[in-house]
C-alpha cells in the first residue's frame, strides 16, 4: 500500500515546475502559523534551515516537505495535499509574486492506512 503523508494536485507541481526555472531546487515547509497563518511555505532549498524539531513527510514535485515535530503529532492522522489558488503568498514564500498561493488541503487516513503508517 503506498500511502504518502503530503502529495500535490496537478496545478501545484506546475507552479513548482515553474518556480524552480526561476529559483532551482526548493524546499517546504508547513508554517504552524504566525505571520504568515498556516500556509506551506516554498524556499530555495537550504535558505530555510531544518532540525530535529522538524519531520519530513516526504517530497512533492520532487522537494523535501517538512512539517514541525510538535505539529505533526496533530496531524500525524491527516493527509496533506497541497493546492494553489489565486492570492498572495506568505512573505517569505517564494510564489508570492505570482499571483498564486499554495495552500493545504487535508483529509483524514482510513483505519488501514493510519495502521500501515504505524500510528
């Protein structure tokens, strides 16, 4: 069974597609809210530092996606998908000049995946 913890709809890989010509190789991470709400946040890979308080949920388009340690322990149950609608970005986040935003959408694991997940 191959469950994945955050996966992207089509029209969020073809912006990343796009911002990546612009910026090369990025990276995520899911922001716990603050200034920029909770938005997941798009960075050229490296320029946000990672630690052990934060868990990798996997990759999407091909970038490491990140969520904090205490977060995750909320979501842990939860599927992220990640989506972009019309909007401004969070201020640090790379897409933020398009006219596009990405946003998290989620749903919630079946019994089966959350046992083959471990949890």
């Amino acid at each position: 069974m191959d469950i994945r913890r955050v996966i992207a709809t089509d029209q969020a890989v073809d912006l990343i597609e796009k911002l990546k010509v612009e910026h090369g190789q990025l990276m995520f991470h899911q922001s716990g809210g603050c200034c920029d709400g909770s938005s997941p946040m798009c960075y050229p890979k490296g320029e946000f530092m990672t630690g052990d308080s934060d868990v990798l949920l996997g990759e999407i388009a091909e970038c490491q996606f990140f969520m904090g340690k205490q977060q995750f322990e909320y979501w842990k149950h939860t599927q992220l998908i990640i989506d972009v609608v019309k909007g401004r970005g969070g201020m640090f986040s790379v897409e933020g000049p398009t006219g596009f935003r990405f946003l998290t959408r989620s749903r919630i694991f079946t019994d089966e995946e959350n046992v083959a997940l471990g949890c």
